[in-house]
C-alpha cells in the first residue's frame, strides 16, 4: 500500500501542473504580454504620455498652427518652417502611439526630413490636391518643387478644409484611424507611423484659404530591427482618447499571410458578444494586407455595430492560420 507521503507528493505535482496551465492561460487574457513586442503597462503609458505632452489645443478649434518662417502662398511660392512647438507636439504624439504599441519610441526629428515635409505640404497647397505623384508646379523655385515632389511619395499626406486643422487631428483622426474606403483594406498610414524601423520622421504644414495640407515623413529605415514584431492596434493596453469611434483594429506580423486561412474571433467580455472574421464570412469589414507598408502581413478586421469603447471596456482576440494561434487581450481605460 502506498504510503500517505507518496500520495501527497502526486496530489502536490497535479495542483503544480494545474497552476501552469492556469498562468499560461492568464498570459494570453489577462493583459499580460502576449505578443511579442514590449509589453507596457497601464500606469506606465499613462506616465509616458505625461512626459510627452500634447498641445491641449491641437484638437480643438482654437489651434493656430506657428512657423519659425511663413510660407509664402502668392506670387513666387516658399515653403516657410513649422515652429518647435508646432513640431514637438505631434512628434510626442507619435512617439506616445508607439510607446502604447509596444514599439520602440525614441523618435527624433530630422531637420532634413522636415524641410522635405515643408515643401511637400507646398506642393500640395500649391496643386490644390494631395497624391504620392504629384505634378511640379511652376510657382516655386524647381528645388522646392523636385524636393516637395519627392517628400510626397514617401510620406504620409492629409488635407483638410478648415484651416489650421493641426497634425495632431490628422495623426488620429486621419493616419491612425484610416478609415476611409481607399485607405482600410490596406491601412498604409497607420503602418507607417507603426513601422520598427522608423527612428527619425519630420512634419510640415501649410495653411491658408485651399484649406490645411499636411505631411508625416516615414520612409526612414534608421533604426536595426532584429525580429518581425507583432503590433496591435488597439495595443494589449489601449487608452480611449487614442482611439476614436469607427476605427478598424489591426494587427500586424512581418511576414506573408495567406488570406484563406486566417480567422479571427473578437470577443466583448462584458457581454459575451461575439464577431467573427474570415474569407468567407465576417461580421465587418476584413482584410488581409500584404503590402510592405512598415511591415508586411497585416490582419485587418472592423467590428460591425460596436460602437464607441469606453474605459473598462475588456475585449479577447484569437487568430488562427498565422502560425502558431495568437491570443491577447485588449483592456481601454
């Protein structure tokens, strides 16, 4: 007969392994790191984005967007030069964007870049029309127009109609949310402003009667990335002022996906509401991105009908057909 000792000791390994197999389970939906990139805290995001502040009127009608030098809009154009104020606070809102990610956030302005996205924003003021191919206007010296021309088809590009819409709005509002029928199956901007290897980017503005034409330089490869990161939008901890109402979730891999076999289950915990994606059936917007914009290989999926999310709101993920199945939580505060 086996002694009470020996029974202990198997009753002990079982509780051990039940435990395991709890805390693995805990990984993937408690909030805890389950994709592969940095995993930040909701008390650490909020402390990083104190440290980074945004213009409190960036977002609001009262902004004016400030120029160390004033484009000229008549007669012989000239590009003129964002302030450092105008610069600093969407580069902190870029940075606070990728902090949230799980990405690398130590981004630099490049006096370069910047110059370039300044002559961009002319040319598209210029033209009354925004494109990565823009035609060369005559109304500017032939450098501004060959270096905003360039800048063009490597940047992100917004217009507006009020003037003084800030690059604030269109970081959120525009590029992240990207949201519009051209832009959705593809998410380019956001995955820009998401890419690893971005280390350095610049910003311009022009403003006037044609409306606000604004440019986010983001073919910068500076920074050595060793690993294919998997970047969520919304991130495992997401704040809700970084994510207004209708915009698609997305996650990227860094590698090819094929379209056929990802399936993806989003799952409301409040509530127990369910959305399912795939080829075959979704219950909103899908889209499967291949294109090398950032990264390659990106999932994207809008939920039908899920309206605003608001803090405390708790939702899982699970994706198949990627690999190994991918589960993480998303948690809005």
């Amino acid at each position: 007969m086996k002694s009470l000792e020996f029974i202990l000791q198997k009753f002990s390994c079982v509780l051990l392994f039940v435990f395991m197999l709890i805390s693995l389970t805990s990984i993937s939906y408690a909030g805890e790191p389950a994709l592969n990139n940095e995993y930040r805290s909701a008390e650490q995001i909020r402390s990083f984005c104190n440290s980074h502040p945004i213009d409190s009127t960036s977002l609001g009608d009262s902004y004016v967007f400030s120029y160390q030098t004033l484009p000229i809009l008549h007669d012989s154009y000239e590009p003129g030069m964002l302030s450092k104020k105008a610069l600093t606070s969407p580069l902190n809102m870029i940075a606070n964007i990728r902090y949230i990610a799980g990405l690398p956030a130590d981004l630099k302005l490049s006096s370069d870049y910047n110059r370039m996205a300044q002559a961009a924003s002319l040319v598209s003021y210029s033209n009354h029309s925004i494109s990565h191919y823009p035609a060369l206007p005559s109304n500017m010296s032939s450098k501004t127009a060959k270096t905003g021309k360039k800048a063009c088809a490597e940047s992100n590009l917004a217009w507006d109609s009020w003037q003084n819409t800030s690059l604030e709005y269109s970081i959120l509002n525009v590029w992240m949310k990207d949201d519009s029928p051209s832009n959705i199956k593809a998410l380019g901007h956001r995955r820009w402003i998401l890419s690893p290897e971005m280390k350095k980017t610049g910003f311009g503005a022009v403003s006037g009667s044609r409306g606000t034409y604004a440019c986010m330089y983001v073919f910068d490869f500076s920074r050595k990335v060793k690993k294919n990161y998997q970047v969520a939008w919304p991130a495992q901890q997401m704040p809700v002022s970084y994510f207004p109402e209708g915009t698609p979730w997305s996650l990227s891999l860094g590698k090819t996906l094929k379209a056929e076999k990802i399936a993806v289950t989003l799952t409301r915990v409040s509530d127990g509401t369910i959305w399912r994606f795939s080829k075959k059936a979704a219950d909103g917007d899908f889209y499967i991105s291949n294109e090398a914009y950032g990264q390659e290989g990106c999932i994207i999926f809008n939920p039908k009908g899920i309206g605003r999310c608001n803090a405390g709101d708790r939702f899982r993920v699970n994706i198949t057909g990627a690999g190994k199945e991918i589960c993480y939580e998303v948690n809005f505060f």
